[in-house]
C-alpha cells in the first residue's frame, strides 16, 4: 500500500476551470518534489490530499484510506503546511506547539512535553523555545510550519511551497531538516524554485497545465537535459542579443566579461557556446519545459534564477 495514492484524478473548480486533468501518482517513504511553474496545479493536488477540496473524479487515498470515504482517517495520518503559513505571533514556539499537541489529544502533560520537545530539536529550534513567534525570523518561521506538522506523529507531510522568501542558507536548512524527516516518512513538497530539492528528493513529479509531464528521479531528470544546457562568455551587448534567442538561466560576472548559462532552442547551441556537462536540476527543469514549448516557463519568479545560490 503506498502511502499517497492517486488515480485519474482530475479536478474542475465551479465555473469550469479545470485545474488537474487525469493525474496518476504514488509515493512511499521520502521526500518527493512536485514541480510546475504559477497555476500548473500543485496546490490544488495538495489541497485535495489534504482533504480541504473534494476533487470531482478520480481515486485518492492516504495510508489506504479514501479522501473523500474517510477524510478524518486521512487526516490523523497527515500533516499539512500551507502556502501560507501565520498566526499565534504573540504566543510562545512551546505554547503553540503544546497547545496543538492537546488539540490532537494528548493530555498527559509529562509525555507532551517530551514529544514538543523532540519535535523542535528536530526541526533545529530547541534554542528558541520560549521566543515569541512574531520574533522569529523568516526561516525559522517556516521551520515552525514544519513543527506543527509533525506534533501528532503523522506518516505522511504535504508541505505546499515552503522556501518562498528564504535565504539561500534556511533555504538549504530547510531542505537539510526534511530530508531527515523523509528517512521514515512521506513528504511531498511543491516548489518551483526547483534547485531547492537538491539531491533530497527521491523523485519528482512535473505538473503543467494540470498534467504530470515527466515522473521520475532528479538524476533522470538532469540526464535528459544533457546537451541541452550551454554555457558562453559574452560582453553586455552581446547579452541582450542571446537574450532574444535563448531563455538563459544564470548570469555572472567573469573576468572582464559576463558568463551566461542558458537552454538551446529547438536543439540548437549559439556559436562558440560550450555544452554543460552537468547542467543542474533547476536548469534541467528549465530544459524540459523549453522543449514543450513552455519557454520561459521557470522564470516567472526572477528572484530565484540564479542557479549559484543552489
Ligand atoms: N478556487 C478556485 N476557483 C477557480 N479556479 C481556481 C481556484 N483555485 C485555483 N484556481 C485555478 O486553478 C489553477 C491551478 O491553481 P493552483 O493554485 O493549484 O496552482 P499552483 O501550481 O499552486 O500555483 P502557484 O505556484 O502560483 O502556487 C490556476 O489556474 C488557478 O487560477
Ligand atoms: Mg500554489
């Protein structure tokens, strides 16, 4: 039995718009990545896993329970941090921790306090216990979403764009904490700033327009990509030229020129560029889409495309 499990499953939302078109999926223990650009779909795959939306056709169980037969056993076996994630900024990390744990039904204080406390030292905020949460820093913010996933000890934890907003060193952080977490359970994490799964992920699924596009492991990824990705030193004029032609995907400064990493269009490298022999995920991403037709696809967030924070 896997521990998500999703069947043809498509979603239209009132009004017609169909947001997910026959999805099949299935994952066990580890961290997986669900990727696509703004409106592919992710959240409302999460949402209907969550058991927040009941999806209009398909089959989608949790731990081999039914979403929408027993949503309240799909919901004791999971934990869900949404794209936004606030609140309890006055109260405590402990106290909101506690308080969700005696929500879940653990009254026993002594055993309470030991599980709060294994859930932040698992997270890495066992130093800030006892700060106000309106004091915690952006990164550590999201670590807290984290935590109040894990309070009831679930198997399965859907976590909806967690890195939004983060340096890159949380960012990494947070990558570190969950794939600890993934050595025992399931995480499912939607991003689409894709060099944030790093190696963590076990394999990651591409959503577009609704629709799993690729499936499979990041090296699989990546390996399609080969030959695809190139790598050229141009000055600034000739920058705005290749700019026109080609969706590029990192620029640096070199010594006395800018180095450009970018995506061959329709197979085909600019003169003099060199092939990157092993392009990242966030570049293979960019060269799977592009070779869709869905240029640019990956670029929507310009805050996050340089591959050098990776
Ligand atoms: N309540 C709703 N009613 C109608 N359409 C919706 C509703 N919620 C989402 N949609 C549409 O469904 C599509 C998928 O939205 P969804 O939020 O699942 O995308 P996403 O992949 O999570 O995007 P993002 O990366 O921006 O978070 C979008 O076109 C969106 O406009
Ligand atoms: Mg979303």
């Amino acid at each position: 039995m896997a521990a998500i499990d999703v069947k043809h499953l498509s979603h239209t939302y009132r009004g017609g718009f169909k947001a997910l078109d026959d999805i099949n999926l299935s994952f066990d223990a580890g961290v997986f990545g669900l990727l696509g650009p703004n409106g592919a779909g992710k959240s409302t795959l999460m949402r209907i896993l969550c058991t927040l939306l009941e999806p209009t056709e398909g089959e989608v169980s949790v731990c081999g329970h039914d979403v929408m037969e027993d949503p309240m056993a799909v919901r004791s076996q999971l934990g869900y941090l949404p794209q936004e994630f606030g609140a309890w900024r006055s109260h405590r990390v402990e106290e909101v921790l506690d308080t969700l744990a005696q929500l879940s039904g653990m009254l026993d204080k002594p055993s309470r306090r030991q599980t709060v406390g294994e859930v932040l030292e698992a997270v890495g905020l066992g130093d800030v216990a006892d700060r106000k949460v309106k004091k915690l820093s952006g990164g550590m913010l999201r670590r807290l979403g984290i935590a109040q996933t894990l309070i009831h000890g679930p198997k399965v934890i859907i976590v909806d764009e967690p890195t939004v907003g983060l340096d890159p060193e949380e960012r990494i952080r947070f990558r570190n904490v969950l794939t600890n977490l993934g050595r025992d359970r399931t995480i499912l994490l939607s991003t689409h700033i894709v060099a944030d799964l790093g190696g963590a992920c076990k394999a990651v699924a591409l959503l577009d327009n609704g629709q799993i596009i690729f499936q499979g492991s990041p090296a699989e990824l990546v390996q399609g990509a080969i030959g695809q990705v190139f790598q050229l030193s141009v000055s600034e004029t000739e920058l705005d030229d290749l700019e026109a032609k080609y969706d590029l995907v990192s620029t640096s400064i070199g010594s006395g020129s800018l180095v450009v990493r970018g995506i061959s269009h329709e197979d085909e490298l600019p003169p003099n560029a060199e092939v990157v022999e092993e392009p990242s995920l966030e570049e293979s991403y960019m060269a799977f889409m592009a070779a869709r037709g869905r240029s640019g696809a990956a670029r929507q967030d310009e805050e996050h495309t340089d591959t050098e924070v990776a």
